[in-house]
C-alpha cells in the first residue's frame, strides 16, 4: 500500500498495533483477528478492520491477520525497517524539547543532530550532538539529510531553509511563525501551535455552548 493513502489519524493508531502485536507475537500466536485487537486496544472494531485494510488488505476469513506478516506491514508503512535520518536547527527550548522527543523514530524518522549559531548550547545534547552551522552542509552530504526541522526565530527561518536546500534537503518541517520561500518540488509542513491551540480552545468553547443549549 502507498504511504501516501494514509491518513494522520491512521499513522497515528499504527504504533499501539505494531505494539501489541509484538506481544502477541511473544506468545506464539500465529494469527490475530480484528475483533480481539479491537477489544484488547478498547477501539472499534470496524474502525480496527478499516486501518488494517489501508496497511495490508483483509484478513483471512475465520483466522484474521497472521502475526507476523502484518507487523512486517506496519513496520514498512512506519518506515521502521529504514529509518529517515533528519536535522535540526536551533537549539533553544523548542529545539532541546523535540530532541527530548523519544517517539519520532516509531515513525521512520531519526533525528541525526542539532545545529545552532550560538556557541554557548553546542555540547551533547543526551546522545545527540549541537554542532555549529559551519559544520552544518557538510554533516548534510555527508549523511544524505533529507528532512531539516526547523525550530529558530522568525527572522532567521528563511535564511535556514536556504541553508538546508542548498545542503540537499528536500523536505522541511518549520516550526518558526511566517511563511517560507521554497522551490517546487519542495515536501513542506508548516506546523503553528498557536492555531492549534487556538482550535483546541474553540472545540471546548463550543462543547461549553452545546452543554448550555441542552440545559
């Protein structure tokens, strides 16, 4: 299956199956149907059968999903099997809390290192390094750095991303507040806490009002 067929809220239920099925497979349990992965994970059961499909097809009737090959599928979806190595720029508080972040390579992607421009946060940051970016198109090349992180100030954002599509980057994840220049051809994710926050606040507000409406 493509990866591309798959949506967030999919990606995101992936790793509590391949979890439990890495138990069940502990057990020597050959097959697993979607109705006892769906009351053992407290999920619907056709919800369960309709995330399975997208990773590996259907089951077989009245045995289900052999172990073993559906967490192989998982894996592969996830990108377990050849994790995407990745950069990221600016160490400060954001930066330092995405590198804290132990769940990013449950998702194929393993950050590499960090770089910043300030000489007083390069050091070992847990078992990663802060290097400085004069090192930074090098270490690039030099690992095949496909996806820069983001995680500087506004105002140096567009400057890093120039860095990065000069060292081979080719797909970005920007966690500063303003829009990118970027050439076609460019994978971009522009995340903003704030709006998602703000959506999050809306969802209560309005949650609040239906409560009221009902009273």
């Amino acid at each position: 299956m493509e990866k591309s067929k798959i949506t967030k809220a999919v990606l995101g239920r992936l790793p509590q199956y391949l979890a439990f099925l890495e138990d069940v497979s502990a057990q020597d349990i050959p097959f697993i149907s979607s109705t006892k992965i769906a009351k053992e994970l407290s999920l619907g059961e056709v919800q369960v059968r309709k995330d399975l499909s997208v990773v590996c097809g259907k089951g077989k009737p009245k045995l289900g999903y052999r172990t073993g090959d559906l967490i192989k599928s998982i894996e592969s979806c996830l990108g377990q099997s050849k994790l995407t190595p990745a950069v990221l720029v600016g160490a400060g508080k954001l930066g330092k809390a995405l590198l804290e972040y132990d769940e990013f390579e449950k998702y194929g992607v393993q950050i590499m290192a960090a770089f910043d421009c300030n000489e007083q946060v390069l050091k070992i940051h847990r078992s990663l390094e802060i290097l400085p970016m004069s090192q930074f198109q090098e270490f690039c090349r030099t690992h095949d750095i496909k996806i820069g992180i983001i995680t500087v100030g506004e105002g140096s954002a567009q400057a890093v991303c120039d860095q990065m599509l000069a060292s081979g980057i080719t797909a970005i994840w920007n966690f500063a507040p303003c829009k990118l220049r970027l050439p076609e051809g460019v994978l971009f994710l522009q995340e903003n806490l704030a709006v998602s926050l703000a959506y999050l606040n809306n969802q209560l507000l309005d949650q609040k009002r239906k409560e009221k409406e009902e009273i």
